[in-house]
C-alpha cells in the first residue's frame, strides 16, 4: 500500500502542474468571489487565485476518494462505540441547602426565588 501511495506521489507530483491547471478549471474565480461574499470576507486577487487553487485540491481529493471500492465497508456514524450514554438524574445539592442559598442573596428573594435585574 505505502509503495502504491508513493507511485500516487511521484505521479502526482509530476503531474501536479496541469492537474492543478485541471481542477481549478472546475471552480471560477467567480465562484470563489461568490464564497468569500456568502462568507462575508474580502479576498485579494492573490487570495482569490490561492483559493482557487486550494478548493480546486479539495474536489481532485474528493474525486479520488469516490474512486474507492467500499463493497463491503459498513458505513461509520461514530468513531466510539459508545451509545446513548445517559446518567440518572439525581439531584445533588453539594451540602448546601436553599435556605441558605436565598440568604447570601439578601434583600434580592421573592417568592423563594432570587430577583435579578432585566436583560432586556
């Protein structure tokens, strides 16, 4: 597997230049122009082009990906094994009881409850 992933390497590095030319094809300027205004962010030409070239990797590694054979291969919703992991609930007052809670809160009590001031 490591020497097929150095053969993937080795042709992808000397490839690299039209298979970048190739994927940034597929994502306009205009599209990455339209990102950073959707994500409310100013580019640069510069950064609009290194963009480009980025997302433009990003399908060339998703499109690689899609290549795989996963006949077989479960599909994963989680990494843990762990499943609904609940704990009871138990109420637990830390040896401090309300009475003594609504006293540090002096002339702020009304009807058993601490007054705080408005937020809105």
């Amino acid at each position: 597997m490591l020497n097929n992933q150095i053969r993937q390497d080795v042709h992808f590095k000397k490839n690299a230049k039209s298979d970048i030319l190739k994927y940034m094809e597929k994502i306009s300027k205009e599209e990455v122009k339209h990102l950073a205004e959707l994500s409310s962010i100013s580019l640069s030409d510069d950064e609009v082009s290194n963009l480009q070239t980025d997302l433009g990797n990003i399908v060339e590694y998703i499109e690689q990906l899609s290549e795989l054979n996963t006949d077989g291969v479960e599909p994963t919703y989680s990494v843990s094994k762990n499943q609904n992991v609940w704990r009871e609930d138990e109420i637990n007052d830390y040896g401090v009881k309300r009475a003594e809670l609504l006293k540090l809160a002096g002339d702020n009590v009304e009807d058993n409850q601490v007054k705080v001031p408005k937020v809105l």
